[in-house]
C-alpha cells in the first residue's frame, strides 16, 4: 500500500526502508547536471507536489529539458513523509556525511543522498516554513579557503538564489551554527559537532559543487506549491537546461546572520509578532530572558526563524544585517 500525507501529490512505499525514487531526464545537448530535492522535511509538501508538476510537464513536452541533465527527487524522506512529520528519526538537513554503519533512518538515506548530491553539479533544495513570512532563499559563503566551508563557486550560487523569483536571500548559515555551538558550550550544554551545521548545500559546497535551499512560504499554504513550481523552472531557464528566458533577478533583500540569540533556560521567549525577513531597527527588543530582561539589536537589522518553541540550547532567533554581496546581472 503507497501512503503520503493528505493533499500531497506523490506516494511512496509504506516501510521504514522504503527506495529513494528520481526521475531524471537527459538532454540531448551537454549542460550542467541539476538535482532537485522535495520533502528533505516530510511535512514540507510543497516541494513534491511542485516537482510531480513539473516532471508532468516535462512528461508531456510542456517543458523540454534540451541539455544537460535534471534528476527529481519529489520525496527525500519518505519515512518523515509518510507521517507528515519534519523527521523520521532526526532532522535529515542535519550533520549529513556518508556513515559507513548507518544507526537511523536518516543515516540510511543521507548514505545515498550523499552519493546523489555528489553526481550532481548544482542543487535546488525546495522547502516550506512553519510560521508567517515571505520566501526567500538560502545560500553559501563568499569563495575561501579557510577550515569551515571552503568554496569557489560564490557568484553562481548567488546568480541561482537571484533567479528563483523569491524577493530575500540570506547567508551566513554556517556561521551562525558555530557561534551556536559556543554558546552551548559556554551554557554547559550538550556539545554539538560542527558537522550538526551541515545539510544538502552544505554538503553540496563540501563535493566542490553548489547549492541553495529555497523556503517556499507556510507549509500549509498552496501559494507555497506556486513559489516551488515557478522557482524550478526558473531554475531550468537559468541554467539553459531549457529554452526559455532566463528569469530576471527579484532579488531585492541580501541578508547576512551575523548573530543567533540562544535559549540559556526555561522561559527565554522570542518577542511577539517577528517573523522572518521583519527589519529590526537598532534597541527593538527581540526576545525577552525568563526574568525580564530584554535582547536587544545591536544595530539595524532583520530577524530571521523567530522561534516560539525553542527549548534551551536551541536559537530562539537569528539575527542579521544588509549584505554588501550583490547578484550580477
Ligand atoms: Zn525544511
């Protein structure tokens, strides 16, 4: 019996270990090789019902994939899927490397996402998000060599995150993780590998290619499946996987985190009415400690994933402030 969540258009196998299933279409002419990902969340549906669209479309030759080659994977998770839960055993976008002896649903799949990830050289990774907000787009650091994520493919990935439709970008991630790991430390809490920051793109920057996480909007409003839909081929179009115009650029916010503000107890809570992306001018209060006191911007800025369920050790927000990195026409 195939299952899936209700109003999601793709079913997979009903056991815990069910296959991963691509679609993939080869175009005749050489182009670069794109990997779409749907429900790396299982109760992020919008990304499987945008991509059963699409391979519709290129099924019937609405869409023709002329170079190049694009693989579909509509379900990542199929556990997390099937119960219309985030996580099968644990998040999936998490401390993600290839374990020779996988101990959880997530490490089985991530063992063969990985290899996937590594046949490929570009990644759109399609997700949704809980609270109110507008999509936007997460992408990689600036090209380096330091030890955290080194990287050369800076300004194709921004030039990806611009052409998606989505009007905000946001970088900084990984950044952010290890400042969150220090005041774990600082907190005596559970320490946390560095690998805990990497997901799909992070990997992705690891293989020596490129990525970008694409947050659709609410999980539960279908505007979401439109955000994914348009942002895919979009993707094509850019990427000359298709023939069609490529998109112009709707990027008009580039957000880098610079900060996360943490849960040290019981009762930290994240300030009323903040959602992602909300300019923060400078002493607005973010979030308020168990005994009152208030957290503050340092300066103008953004708020970004304000948390009400943050339990302690975990970010009650982000915060982050107007990049000087610009996508190039
Ligand atoms: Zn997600």
């Amino acid at each position: 019996m195939p299952s899936q969540p209700a109003n999601a258009a793709w079913t997979v196998p009903a056991d815990d270990e069910a296959p991963l299933e691509s679609v993939r279409f080869h175009g005749l002419k050489s182009g670069p090789k794109l990997l779409v990902l749907g429900a790396v969340h299982g109760n992020e549906t919008c990304g499987p019902n945008a991509i059963a669209r699409i391979i519709d479309d290129c099924r019937a030759g609405r869409l023709l994939i002329r170079r190049g080659e694009v693989t579909f994977v509509p379900v990542t998770n199929p556990k997390a899927y099937r119960q219309n839960s985030r996580e099968g055993d644990r998040n999936l976008n998490r401390d993600m490397y290839e374990r020779p002896q996988p101990i959880d649903n997530e490490d089985r799949i991530g063992r063969r996402l990985c290899a996937l990830l590594r046949e490929h050289e570009v990644l759109l990774d399609v997700h949704s998000f809980r609270g109110e907000g507008e999509p936007f787009a997460f992408f990689g650091p600036e090209n380096n060599n330091g030890n955290l994520e080194p990287f050369r493919h800076d300004a194709a990935e921004l030039a990806l995150a611009a052409c998606l439709g989505v009007p905000v970008a946001i970088h900084g991630w990984l950044d952010n993780y290890v400042k969150l790991i220090a005041a774990r430390e600082r907190l005596n809490l559970p320490r946390l590998a560095v690998t805990e920051g990497y997901g799909t793109t992070e990997f992705m920057r690891f293989a020596g290619a490129y990525g970008v996480t694409l947050e659709c909007g609410r999980h539960d409003d279908p505007a979401s499946i439109e955000v994914g839909y348009a942002a895919i081929r979009n993707t094509l179009a850019h990427l000359g996987l298709i023939d069609a115009r490529p998109p112009p650029g709707a990027l008009d916010c580039v957000i880098h985190m610079t900060e996360v503000v943490i849960c040290e107890a019981e009762g930290d809570v994240v300030e009323d009415g903040w959602k992602t992306g909300d300019i923060v001018p400078v002493g607005a209060v973010m979030a308020r400690r168990a005994d009152g006191t208030a957290v503050t911007a340092p300066c103008d800025g953004y708020i970004i994933f304000p948390s009400k369920t943050a339990r302690p050790g975990e970010p009650i927000c982000h915060f982050g402030v107007a990049s000087p990195r610009k996508s190039r026409p």
